[in-house]
C-alpha cells in the first residue's frame, strides 16, 4: 500500500501510474488493486501511519467488501506529514517513541475497523534506539501478550546488524519480536542470511521492494527503459515480464514467507503474478545483478517523489 495510500512516492514512473490523485481519485484506484489481488487470491495486505490514508483505504475496502479473510499488516514510527502534496519538501516524520506508538495503535485499529494481525516498527534502525527503549519494548511486549504478531522492518544498508540487534532483544527474558519486513532484491541481497536467521528462530519474514522501487521492471534501473541485459534475458526466455522475474527470485528464498507486490495498478499487479507460475534458479541473476548496498541505498535514498 506504499505507492497507494498517498499521491506522492518514490517508485520510478508513480506520477504516471496515479491520473487521479484526490483523495476520492486514489480511493478508486487503490480498491481497483486490491479487488484484483483478492480475486487472484492475495489476502495478506500491507499498510502504515505514514501511507497516508492508506490504512483508511484498506479498511473501508474490506469492510465493504465482507473480507473477512483479509491479514492485515501495518506499521508504527513514521507520521505523513506532506498534507496530499506530491511535491512536499517533507513526506514523513520518523519518531520512535512510547508517545507516538501510544497514539498510532489506536489510530491504526481505527482505520482498520480491527486490531491488525502483524505490526511493525517502521524502519527500525540501531541509530533511532527503539531496540533499547525499555517503555517501547514493554509496550510492545504487551500487544504481543494480547496475540499481535510484532515486529520490526528494516532499510538501509544496516539490516542484517539491526535485524539481529532485535534477535537478542528479551523482555521479560523473552523476545517480543516474531516478524521482519526487510528490502531483499537481486539487486540487494544482504539480509538474506540474517533473514534466514530470523526464520529459523521462528520469525514470519516479510520481503518488500522486490523490484527495487521499479528498477527491476521494465521501466529499467533508471526510468528509462534501461533494464539490465540479463534480466531482460531472462524475462524474455520466461515469457513474462522483468519484474514478475524479480519477484520470483524473492519467492524462492526458504526463508520467504510473504513477498509484498507494491504494484501501483491492476495491470502491473498482474503482470506481477506471474511470478507465482516462474520456477526459475535466481543464483546467475543475484551473481549478475548484486549491488553494494551502500550504493544500492544511495541510489534509492536519491529517487525523486512523483
């Protein structure tokens, strides 16, 4: 719901994929996406506070909709503060403190018509020191107590140390934490292992920006159709798509229990699923494709909002 919920976001090309961005304009196009997940089978969905009214959306939509079924997910820390401005010199606030969890948990229940399934401090990292905030840990410590799968996700080129950070974390002399959100794409595989790690502790690990904000689709590393020779190869010998193939390769990690689309249209979230029908090896594309992800997060941090 990253590129849905708000007009403005750093996908390459979103300005394009959004014609109409009122509130009532986005609305529509939002619950177009999400009918058609749902009719493909799709029932886990992700949003945030800072999403805009991307938590609105969705909880409207199930609700008109009678899904009950639907897993919602979403996350606290970051405040939409870009007031339905696609050119806002500021889009969010991040605070991670005991007084904004205290008041986006009850927004977020609101919103959503229900308590949510999964939540998540938004991008938690070392330097913000969420994971050494002992009100904020014993607060969530509680919500997971009440069944609320918590947990945190992850950016920047610091995920593997802060997702292990939360590992070892212990209130109580237990760990709080049983679900991650972390960036895995061939271009930026670096958590893969500390991913691993959090499944085998148990974890449910969710993978978002498999396509790299676009740069794994067809619209290429740069907008400009600039697609990497041997994932173009690679589509074209599949038969699909250059983003259906990165997402396949997001799926075939074992330790990959959801992977998020964050297709901004119906056509692209079905062009998306064809990953579901790929059974293809993604070791020669990461050999090929794999950036340092310190450049990997420069680049990103440098997208514009459109």
């Amino acid at each position: 719901m990253a590129a849905l919920g708000r007009p403005g976001y750093l996908n390459l090309g979103h300005g394009a994929d959004l014609p109409h961005k009122s509130v009532e304009g986005l609305k529509a196009q939002t619950w177009a996406v999400l009918d058609t997940a749902w009719a493909a089978g799709l029932r886990y969905f992700d949003a945030a506070r800072s999403y805009g009214r991307a938590e609105a959306f969705l909880g409207e939509w199930q609700r008109e909709r009678g899904h009950t079924g639907a897993v919602l997910g979403s996350k606290w820390g970051y405040t939409y503060v870009a007031d339905w401005q696609v050119a806002a010199q500021t889009h969010e606030v991040k605070t991670h403190d005991l007084a904004t969890l205290d008041r986006q948990w009850p927004e977020t229940c609101s919103a959503l018509g229900r308590a949510t399934a999964v939540y998540l401090i938004h991008s938690a990292t070392l330097e913000s020191g969420v994971l050494d905030n002992a009100e904020v840990l014993a607060r969530l410590a509680n919500l997971a107590a009440q069944g609320v799968r918590v947990g945190l996700s992850t950016s920047g080129p610091g995920q593997a140390e802060t997702l292990r950070r939360a590992l070892a974390v212990r209130v109580g002399g237990v760990c709080p934490f049983s679900a991650v959100q972390a960036t895995w794409n061939l271009l930026e595989p670096s958590a893969g292992a500390a991913l691993g790690e959090a499944h085998a502790a148990g974890w449910t690990v969710v993978v978002k920006e498999a396509v790299a904000n676009g740069r794994l689709s067809a619209r290429g590393l740069t907008g400009q159709a600039d697609v990497p020779p041997v994932l173009a190869d690679a589509a074209q010998t599949l038969g699909v798509t250059p983003d259906a193939v990165a997402l396949a390769a997001a799926l075939a990690q074992p330790w990959a229990n959801v992977v998020l689309s964050g297709a901004s249209t119906p056509e692209q979230l079905r062009q998306n699923l064809a990953a579901l029908t790929l059974d293809a090896s993604p070791a020669p594309l990461l050999r090929a494709l794999t950036q340092d992800a310190s450049t990997y997060w420069a680049t990103r941090s440098g997208l514009p909002w459109s």
